[in-house]
C-alpha cells in the first residue's frame, strides 16, 4: 500500500460532499459522486475523510463512488470525535471509542487497511492522550493503519505521542493569514512529518483577501489558487487536501499545482501574516 510519503501534494478533503453544517447528504448525490471519480480521474491519490462527516454519509459515499479502489489511493481519516443529532461535536475519546471508530471506518470504506488515522482533539484538549494513541499504535502494528497523525494539536503533543509510537503527519488550521503554526510547521519539516493545513482561505479580513485577489488577477488565477500555491511553495512537508462539491472547482483547485508564485507575490502575500 502507498503510503503519504508517496502521494502528490495536493488531495481532496471530502467534508463538503455533505449537507449543510456538515450533517446529512449533499445537495447533488450525482455532483457529489462526479468530484470523486473526477478526482481520482485527474490523478489524486490522497483522500481526507472520516466517519463523523455526514455523519457515516460521506464514508459511504467514497466507497460507492471509487470502490474498488485503484492501488494508488490512500484514505485518511479522523478519530475522537462524533456529532449529536443537532450537530454538535462531541468528544469520543475512550479507548474504545478510538478502537471502534477505526473499525468502523475500515467497514464503511470496504478496506483491510486504512492508508492514516489522525487523533484528533477536542479545541483546548490539554489532556493525557497516551492510552488513546497506545491503542493507534496497536493498530498500526496489526497492519489495520498504515500511518498515525495527529489534528489540532500543539508541539507539545507531537512530542508526547513521538514517545509512544512515530507520528507521520499533523492536521491543523493554517493558511496564509493564520499562521499560528510557522514554527511547528518549520519543526515538523525537520524530523520528517507532513503538514496539512485544514481552513487553507479560512479566516481572512477583507483587506488580506484584497492582497491575495491582486495576486491571482496577475497571474489569471482565483483567490484559492493562491492560497494554495502559497501554501504549497510554504514548505516542502505541506500536503494539501482542499475539499470542495464541485467538479469545476475540483479541476480548479487542482490546477494551483502548475502555479509559481514569484518573488513580488510572496512579499505581498507574506505581509499578510
């Protein structure tokens, strides 16, 4: 199985292929249905998922779109959290809760095992965690998960988890006007462990989004584009999974790939932070 060291830089973050809040299911099915097969069409071979999106709809979704799945596609999902019937996030952080949604993710996915598990934390968890990732790392030695991460954590917490067993990527809010994370990502980069950015336009005051709406009209780009390539020329351990229910923002995304962002762009840009 590949690993994500193996992927390309840039996914797909399957959240949004849900109904509003990200409860129920998406508005188009068929459109939905589209954007994965397009993306795995298009070369993607990295996909952001987890059982709380829908929730369980999206798991769903994937493995009716793309299953069988071509060899080359890594699924990566998220653990320690579940929705209410409001749509709440609530914490399921038990041992056993962490051991059942992975079981319940490689059921829903149709796979023997998943290509990443992130743990992630409740906003403010400051807790002891250990037992949380000793079961991950049970699991990864039982060949049931291929690589371990962590979402919304600190450095301090990398360093813990790093005690127990390695930690291949971090999951964090970050983009080019919240970078909170610039000495994490600067840490992460040399001991070998991906970034990625969730929010990669998240957060924005109008005048930062000015600065990044000038950039893209020099290049005949979009504002996400940008945002992505900045993003991407940030640093060589930063994997993208931008998400979106649209084929044609899909091909767009995409396409920031094949964007170079000069010198003058990255002072403009950079100011912004």
């Amino acid at each position: 199985m590949k690993r994500l060291s193996d992927v390309k830089r840039i996914g797909f973050g399957a959240m949004r292929l849900t109904g509003p809040g990200i409860m129920g299911p998406p508005a188009d099915p068929d459109e939905a249905t589209r954007v994965l097969q397009r993306a795995v069409e298009l070369g993607v071979d990295h996909i952001d998922t987890s059982d709380y999106y829908g929730p369980y709809l999206v798991n769903d979704l994937i493995r009716e779109a793309l299953h069988p799945y071509p060899p080359e596609l890594v699924l990566v999902t998220k653990v320690g959290a579940r929705r209410d019937d409001d749509g709440g996030w609530l914490p399921a952080f038990e041992p056993d809760e962490i051991k059942e949604a992975v079981h319940d993710n490689l059921g829903r996915l149709g796979v023997e095992r998943l290509g990443g598990v992130n743990l992630r934390f409740m906003d403010g968890w400051d807790g002891d965690f250990e037992k949380q990732w000793t079961v991950l790392a049970d699991l990864h030695s039982q060949g049931l998960v291929c690589d371990l991460g962590l979402s919304n954590c600190t450095a301090e917490q990398v360093k813990a988890a790093q005690d127990i067993a390695p930690v291949s990527m971090v999951q964090n809010a970050y983009n080019v006007a919240r970078r909170t994370d610039d000495e994490l990502i600067d840490s992460l980069a040399g001991q070998g462990i991906y970034y990625v950015p969730f929010f990669p336009l998240g957060g924005f005051s109008p005048l930062a989004l000015d600065a990044v709406h000038g950039v893209a009209a020099k290049h005949d780009a979009t504002h996400m584009q940008v945002a992505l390539a900045w993003l991407l020329q940030r640093s060589e351990n930063i994997l993208l999974i931008p998400g979106t229910s649209s084929v044609q923002h899909l091909e767009e995304n995409l396409r920031a790939a094949r964007l170079r962002l000069d010198a003058d762009d990255l002072a403009v840009l950079d100011a912004i932070g």
